[in-house]
C-alpha cells in the first residue's frame, strides 16, 4: 500500500512538471514579430473603419473585461493589466495577451471593437448602421499572424481559451414565445460568436462541445449564436486570413433563433458592432491580429 502511494505520488508529480514546462514554454515563446504584407484594399467597401487597424484613424477601442459564463448576464469593463492586455504595435497590428487565474464563472476578454450595440458603452467611433437587406454580401475579413494558448488547470478542464470575432446586429419588431406565452418586442440584439480557434477545437462544455450553439439570454431575451469555423463550408482560411460569409451566417441564425422561438426578419437587422477577442479562463492564450473588416457590397458585379 505504502509502495503504491508513492508511485501515485511520483505519477502526479511528473505529470505536473511536464504539464506546467509545456505551459511555460507557451508563454515565453518568441513574438512573432514579421510586418504582413499590406492588403490593398478600398476602405470605401467596407463597413468597419480602416480594416488595415491604423491605430491613428481612432476608430477602434481596446477593451478588457469579464463576463458570467454561465448566466451571460454581466459584465464589468476593466484595466489593462500585465498578465491581461490589449495593446497596439508599432506596425500598427493588435496584440492580445492574457493569462488568467479561476474565477469563479467569470471569463476574461481583451479585444479591440467598433461601434457599440450597448447603452453604457460608448465607442470612440460608431459607423452608420448597415441595414443588412440593402446589400447584396456581407463578409467579414481577419489576419491572425500568430496566436497560441495552454490551459493552466493541471486537470485540463475547466481551463479554456479561444480567439473570436463578435458581430452585432440591432433587429427591430421581435416576437418571442416561450411557453406559450408570444410577446413582441420594438427591438432586440442578435450577437453572432464567430470562433477562428479554441482550446478543445470545438466550442466549451458550457456550449455543448459541438461547433454551434444557440442560446436567448435569460436577462435581456436578446439572442446569441456561436458557431466554430471548423469543418464550415462558409468560410476560408488562406494563411491565417479567414473569409466568412456573414449573410449566409445571418440566415443560419434566424433558423436557430426561429426553433427557439426568437423570430425576425432579415429586413429589420442592422449591423451595429463587431470586436475582435481573445478569452481565456484559467489559461494562458496569445493573438496577434493584422488586419479586420467587414466588407459589402450593393450589387452583385461588386463582389467579383
């Protein structure tokens, strides 16, 4: 009995060693610190100021938080921090660094955003919003040069890490039923989580580990749909610079919305907000962004 207790003992301690060197070794690798070759683009086609990230345009905020995991109901807005941070570079890329403790069910994010769908967060820029009818595609564009990231519970889970792209829409004349009980709402948000990489290769536990999830908030009723670019056919990822077809993901999330008994139309949605982030819990995770928009166009031939 002794002689077993020890070998469990010897077993959990190599396994921590190896588990936080590996952890360790993520952290301290090297930036990637290569200047990606400008996109030449019209900035007039899109939505989204200056999808290059020039920080002296000032359209984009840098943002870090926390919000409830499980109830998806709060979240408070804090500061810059060594282990959590947001920051621009001098070649004008964004770099996301984060290594977080457990807490609770609170996750962390840093991001950089444009525009705001909420009351008590005011953007340095807000864009006209895009009535999403009026065009004929909706595509969202990110460069991720590098990212990274190691879960630093020594059992794994619950550790968790991803980098995302949220985009935001305002739906005006809502009806939503629940349990029988069918009432119309002036408005509502749709939030689209648009998941490039995670910890797992899949979405959370939390969001039933699978590559969509779809959810109404039990606050505000507004209606969230996550999705993993992972085996989608909607999207590509040509050297890091990842294409998704925003409105045929809009068209996903209204059937979502629709079996849950959240409905809309497509003619009431107007696109508001987007953010680029990285979230961690209880984990290390690294990003660095070159380049994001989201692009339009009103008629067909401008798409080619």
């Amino acid at each position: 009995m002794h002689k077993a207790s020890k070998l469990i003992i010897f077993a959990i301690t190599v396994w921590l060693i190896g588990f936080y060197g590996y952890a360790l070794a993520i952290i301290s690798m090297p930036k990637n610190g290569n200047i990606m070759e400008k996109l030449h683009v019209n900035s007039n086609n899109y939505w989204s100021p200056n999808p290059s990230l020039i920080k002296s345009d000032g359209g984009w905020d840098t943002r870090v938080w926390k919000w409830r995991e499980f109830m998806g109901c709060g979240s408070i807005q804090i500061d810059n921090t060594a282990n959590i941070h947001a920051d621009w570079y001098d070649d004008n890329s964004i770099h996301l660094s984060m290594l977080t403790p457990p807490d609770s069910d609170w996750v962390y994010v840093a991001g950089i955003s444009v525009g705001s769908v909420w009351d008590d967060l005011q953007p340095v820029y807000q864009p006209p919003p895009l009535k999403v009818s009026d065009v004929n595609s909706l595509i969202l564009q990110t460069k991720i040069e590098d990212w990274r990231g190691a879960p630093l519970s020594p059992i794994i889970f619950p550790s968790w890490y991803a980098m995302l792209t949220d985009v935001w829409f305002n739906v005006k004349d809502v009806t939503i039923e629940d349990e029988g009980i069918v009432q119309t709402f002036p408005s509502k948000i749709l939030g689209m989580d648009i998941f490039y990489h995670t910890m797992t290769g899949s979405l959370n536990v939390v969001m039933g580990g699978s590559n969509e999830f779809a959810r109404i908030e039990p606050c505000n009723k507004n209606f969230i749909y996550s999705v993993n670019l992972s085996g989608q056919d909607f999207y590509t990822n040509e050297d890091g610079l990842f294409t998704v077809d925003l409105s045929a993901l809009l068209l996903k999330a209204q059937e979502e919305a629709a079996r849950l008994g959240w409905h809309f139309t497509i003619d009431n949605v107007e696109l508001v907000m987007m953010e680029n982030v990285l979230e961690s819990y209880w984990s290390y995770a690294y990003a660095k962004i070159n380049w994001s928009g989201i692009r339009y166009c009103m008629h067909e031939e401008e798409c080619i």
